[in-house]
C-alpha cells in the first residue's frame, strides 16, 4: 500500500497542491464576497424600512436551496440572465458567497441584537452619536461575539467547496476525482485527500470553539 | 434581460416533465428517510457513549463524532461509492457490489450521524442533574432511570435541534446526482440535455427546493415554539 | 457476683436495644479536592426524632445530609442505616464499596425531599408519586396507585392528581415533592433546605406538612434556615461550623443558651 501511496497520491502531489490552491483560492474569496453580502443585507433587514423584505427573502432564499442547486443556477442560468460570471471560478465563487451570506447575516443579526441595549443607552446618555456608537460600542463587542461563528462558516465553505468541481471547476476535488478515473486506484488518493479536508476543517472549527470558550470566559461573552 | 427573466421563469417545460421530476424527487425522499433513520440510530449510540464511564468509549465517540462533523458529504459519498466494493469484497472474499442509492444512503446516514450524535448528548445533558438524583434518592436503578427519567425528557428536549438536521440532512441529498443516483438534479440535468433550457429547469429546481425547505422549516418553527410554550421541550 | 454479671448483660442488652440509633455516622469525612468540608463528624439519630441541622452557608450541612444517602461519596468514615452500612462496609480500615444496586436498595430506606423539588416533568402528580414503589418496591399498579393517594391525600393534594408539575406552584410541587419521597415509606425523611427556594408566602403550606409528619412521630432531619420550625419542632438541633458539629443540644439550648460563641452569634444574626 505504501507503494501505491508513492505511485498514485506522491507522483500526482503537484496537480494536487494546484488544486488544494484553487480549493483556497475560490473559498477566500467566496468568504469575502459572503461577508460583505452578509453584512449588507443583514443592516438592510435591520434598518430600510422596504427593501428589508427583499433582504429577507434573499436571506431565505440563500438558506433554503442546497449549495449543489446554487451552484448549477448561477453556473448555467446567471450568465444568460445577468451576464456574469463568465468563468467557472466566478460561479464558484458567487455560489458559496450566496450559501454563506444567508447564514452570516442572521450571524450578524443575532450578534446586533443580542447586544444589550443598556450599553447603546449608555452611549447617548454620554452623549455619542449613532455613529460613534456603532462604530465605537456596537461594532467591537458585535464582532467578537461572531469572531466563532465565522470561523466556523470558513469551515462550512470548505465542506461545501468540494462540489465546486461538478462545473469543472479544478479544485483539489476535481483533481482527485480526475486521478481516481485515469488509474482505476480510488483507495490511497481519495483516502489522502479526505483526510486532508478533515484535518483542514477539524483544525478551523477546533480554532473557532476555543475563540468561544476564551471570549467565554474572559469577557462573559456568550457566542 | 426581461425577456430572460421571464424565460427563467417559465416553467412549463418544468410542468411538462413534472412526472420524471417527481419520481426523481422520490428518489431524494427515500434516501432522506433511511439516511435519516441510520443516523438517528447511530447518534443515539454514539450520542449515549460519549457519556459513559469508560474513557476508551467516550473519547472513541468523541473522535467518531468529530470526525464525521468535519469532513464534507461529498468526500464521503464518493468514498462510500468508490472504496467500500472494493473493502467489502476483500473482507468477504465475494464480490460486493454497493448500488448508488445504498452508498448514498450509508454515506449520508454516516455524515449525518456525527452532528446528531451531537445534539443527542445535548439532551441528555439538558436533563437536569436533580432529576437523576431524585430518582436515586427513591433508590431507582440506573437502567430505569436512564429510560424511565431521563430519555422522556432529552428526547424532548432535543427534537428542535433534531428537526433542524433533518433539513439540513434533506438539503444534501441534492448531492446524490454526482455519483448518478436518478434523484431530481440528476433529471433535471437529463431534461436540460433534451430542451436545452437551462434557465427555466435551473431556477425551477432552486426554487423547487426553496419551497419545500422553508416551509417545512416554517412547520418546524410553529411546532417547536408551541412546545416550549407548552413547556414540552 | 454472679446476679451483678447478668445484671449487668441484661442492661447493656436493654440499652443497646431500646438506643439502637435509626442512622449511626462514625467518622465522616468529605473533602472535594483540597477543601475538606466534613472533619470526622460522628453522630447518631434515634427513631422517632426530629433533628434540624443548621449552620452558615458552606459549614457542610447540605453535604452531610447529601452522604447520608450516599448521593455524595464520603472520603472517610461510615454510615449505618439500622446496624447495616450504605455505600461501603469498613472493615479493619479497608472500605469495600457496594455494587450499585446494593446501594440503590439501602436508599429505599431513606426518603429526601430537594430544595429544587426535582419533580419528573414528563409525569402527571400522581405519576411521580406511584414512580418509585411501581419500579423500586415492584407493587402492583393498583396498590401503587392507592398508597400514591393516601399520602397525596396527607400533603392536600389530592384534586391535583392528575396535573403536571409544570402547572403547579412551588409549594404544591414540594408538597407533591414529599409525597413522592412518602410513598417509599422510608425509615427516616431527609429534608434539604425544603423551602429555601419557595416564595416566603408558599413556605407556610409545606412547614405544615412538615409539622404534621413531626407529630406524627416521623424520624426527619432537616437541613433548614426556618429557625422558628428548629425550634417549635426539633427534638434535638446540630450547629454545624467549618465542617464539624460545634455544638448539640434540644432547641432551648441552642436557641436559648448557646455554649459557643460561634452558635450564639449565629442565632442572634439569624434569628433578626
């Protein structure tokens, strides 16, 4: 077996590390675009009075359909529809951004909202403007309230980036697969890449549950 | 765009093919019930053992739980798939084979089964320590109160969490196409390759899956809060 | 010499008889860690008595009573229920443990009443109550039903048979709380700060009960902070301090004419 190992997972360890760069590639910059998406339609359901029920069925939208479906409509049906993206990698993108949007903006709601209103009352009593009040009071405790869950979510869009590659996309996914379908010997490569996915996602999610327990207990914030 | 738009959303070529589309969502429905009732299974073993005594069995379920929170379905499935034919007929000296739909079921049951394992122990936990000792005060055996004091509640208390997962659970037979079990997106695509209209089929299916999760999700929300107002859970 | 012999025989058997203690402690040590909260305390309790145990918060009183039962496991020392040990037989100096079971069967013996009540939610009153003689004593339903009656009757809860505990006030669910540990009919009743957790206006119903069960000769030892109940009630009050008894005595003593400091600083502060 160890043989193998050499012939099928070393001897292909270049086309593999180019898909473990895609993999990282695509999922950093889904999490951005998902942050900013988040972020923008949770303060939209917040705080404008109409467009809010558009942020909510965006947001349902996003939480309710599979990230394979997602990913297959923006894929096939966005460039005809709005004229992007005109790559894979873009639909890739696009996609885990949208699955993961839904999910931060409720983050992000629960974050605002579980802040207790004393320390906003706090603030104006003292004579702050919302402004500063959001960015000085709101913002900080807000985020590190959410610091793990967004971890987390880095983990979620990982799992999830796996599917990339049904639209050609060569992740470290593809490349397996494309491995495993020239040479017939799916044991030593599909095992060596699944335990690579566990050991990158067990380790964000260990990384995210520890950030929890710390906040926990040095500050009483409570995720 | 708008003549696009409402290509999108004509979906009569939906309507048209409704019966292959249905028959291939009942391919979804199935794996969900039995994917769904191997992971409850599991979860109840794995979710009990990570509160026993001996700290072989509780750390061997942590790590099972853990393990099978942290790797993607897909990574699972196409091991499923791929891999366990070729273990099992080694193991048993025949020739196994595992159909799509039985390495998509044990595949999902088994990824599944990590983060139910999770809320089980949840529930168990959420059974207030004074209960127990109640019970023990009264001199009761740790099997009756295990069944008799402590199951009634953490089921209880677990079910919001447990209907969740189902949902998610449901949300990932989607995935089933890819090692060509004939479930909805697998037909979907079929009848894209013989109408060439991705936009309508595409968005169909989206919306399709929309409808019905946010509304059993809706069913679920209604449910459990009647039961925490009732006190139930 | 010979009459004095047997004599002599024949008291000691009739002292050991007629004062055989209902519990005897000898020795008991409970630390958690470091912090030792029970020093070697030795006591006994006669049938038919009614003890209150008091002390500050953190003097051990809860945790004694807690290891009468064996729901918390002493460091050191024994406890006998009627002449026979629980959790552990000490024999010269090695402690064998009891199985589980063995244990569970000698708590038959002794009813505890919580102060968090503890009541199944998932059971009606009635259901809580036939629980432990159904399973533990193996009765019958029906017998089970009418001795969960009689002493449903006894707190006054008799039309609220069949509601669940959720529905009930706090008195009414440490009264049905009572009624539970009743049912076993155990030898002696343990009572662990019953109405700290009751609103002040429901502790009233279930002293009453508690009185009731006093009167009617019920052995009871009551870790209590309703020092009027200590005093109306006990036979016999234990001052507990820093883990060790510091001082026993009938309630006019300890109310009336403490010995030690502690206990009479300790009276004075509580009892305004």
């Amino acid at each position: 077996m160890i043989d193998n190992l050499n012939r099928f997972v070393f001897a292909n360890i270049d086309s593999l590390l180019n898909g473990l760069w895609v993999t990282v590639y695509v999922c950093f910059w889904g999490l951005l675009l998902a942050v900013a998406l988040g972020l923008v339609m949770c303060l939209v359901r917040l705080y404008v009075p109409v467009l809010r029920y558009v942020a909510i069925a965006y947001i349902e939208f996003c939480r309710a359909t599979p990230i394979l479906v997602q990913l297959l409509w923006v894929n096939y049906v966005w460039p005809d529809l709005f004229g992007f993206p005109s790559s894979v990698v873009g639909a890739g993108i696009i996609a885990l951004a949208l699955q993961s949007s839904g999910y931060l903006a409720e983050t992000f709601r629960s974050g605002i909202e579980g802040l207790p209103k004393g320390h906003v009352e706090a603030g104006v009593a003292l004579g702050m403007g919302p402004v500063q009040i959001f960015i000085r009071i709101v913002l900080p405790q807000v985020a590190l309230v959410m610091a793990p869950s967004l971890i987390n979510q880095i983990a979620v869009i990982i799992k999830s980036s796996t599917l990339i590659s049904v639209i050609a996309i060569p992740d470290l996914m593809y490349e397996a697969l494309r491995i495993v379908n020239q040479w017939f010997e799916p044991i030593e490569i599909l095992t060596s890449v699944g335990l690579l996915y566990f050991i990158l996602i067990f380790a964000i999610s260990m990384t995210a549950n520890q950030l929890a327990q710390f906040f926990n207990r040095k500050l009483g914030l409570v995720a | 765009m708008l003549d696009r738009l409402k290509d999108s959303l004509d979906l009569s070529v939906f309507w048209e093919y409704r019966v292959i589309l249905l028959s291939g969502f009942g391919q979804n429905l199935s794996i969900f019930l039995l994917a769904g009732i191997l992971a409850t299974a599991i979860a109840f073993l794995i979710g009990a053992a990570r509160l026993n005594r001996n700290w072989f069995i509780r750390t061997g379920a942590l790590g099972y739980s853990e393990f099978f929170r942290n790797t993607p379905e897909y990574v699972l499935l196409v091991w499923v798939y791929y891999i366990m034919p070729i273990l099992l007929t080694n193991l048993l000296k025949t020739r196994f084979d595992l159909s799509p739909y039985a390495a998509a079921v044990l595949a999902l049951g088994v990824a599944y089964s990590g983060f139910m394992a999770e809320t089980v122990r949840a529930g168990l936990l959420s059974v207030p320590k004074g209960h127990v000792e109640a019970a023990l005060a009264l001199g009761m055996s740790r099997r009756a109160i295990l069944f008799r004091i402590v199951m009634p509640q953490a089921v209880r208390r677990m079910l919001p969490e447990a209907l969740n997962q189902y949902v998610s659970l449901f949300k990932a037979t989607s995935i089933v196409s890819l090692i060509a079990v004939e479930d909805i997106m697998y037909r979907v695509s079929m009848v894209n390759v013989d109408q060439m209209r991705p936009l309508p089929l595409y968005t169909g299916a989206a919306l399709f899956y929309c409808l019905i999760i946010i509304t059993a999700s809706q069913i679920i929300q209604r449910l459990t809060n009647g039961w925490r107002v009732r006190g139930w859970a | 010499m010979g009459d004095g012999i047997i004599n002599a025989y024949s008291d000691m058997e009739n002292r050991m008889t007629a004062t055989a203690p209902t519990i005897r402690v000898r020795n008991l040590s409970k630390s958690f860690g470091a912090a030792e909260v029970l020093k070697d305390i030795s006591v006994d309790f006669q049938e038919g008595t009614v003890t209150s145990l008091l002390g500050a918060s953190g003097s051990g009183k809860s945790t004694f009573l807690r290891c009468l039962n064996y729901l918390e496991i002493p460091s050191a020392g024994e406890i006998l229920i009627e002449g026979v040990p629980i959790g552990a037989t000490v024999c010269n100096g090695t402690r064998k443990l009891h199985s589980p079971s063995e244990v569970a069967r000698m708590r038959m013996k002794l009813g505890m009443v919580f102060q968090s009540f503890n009541l199944w939610p998932h059971m009606t009153v009635l259901g809580n109550v036939i629980e432990a003689p159904m399973r533990v004593l193996g009765l019958p339903r029906k017998e089970a039903v009418e001795i969960g009656r009689q002493f449903l009757a006894k707190v006054n809860l008799t039309d609220k048979e069949s509601a669940y505990p959720a529905r009930l006030s706090g008195g009414q669910q440490q009264r049905v709380a009572i009624a539970r540990a009743l049912a076993m009919q155990p030898k002696v009743m343990l009572f662990d700060e019953a109405t700290s957790a009751l609103d002040p206006e429901l502790t009233g119903e279930v002293l009453e009960v508690m009185r009731g069960l006093a009167a009617e000769g019920t052995t009871m030892i009551v870790v209590t902070h309703e020092m009027r109940f200590a005093r109306e009630v006990s036979d016999r009050v234990l001052f507990l301090h820093g883990g060790a008894i510091e001082e026993e005595g009938p309630p006019e003593q300890i109310f009336g004419s403490p010995k030690s400091e502690r206990c009479r600083r300790f009276v004075s502060t509580v009892m305004n």
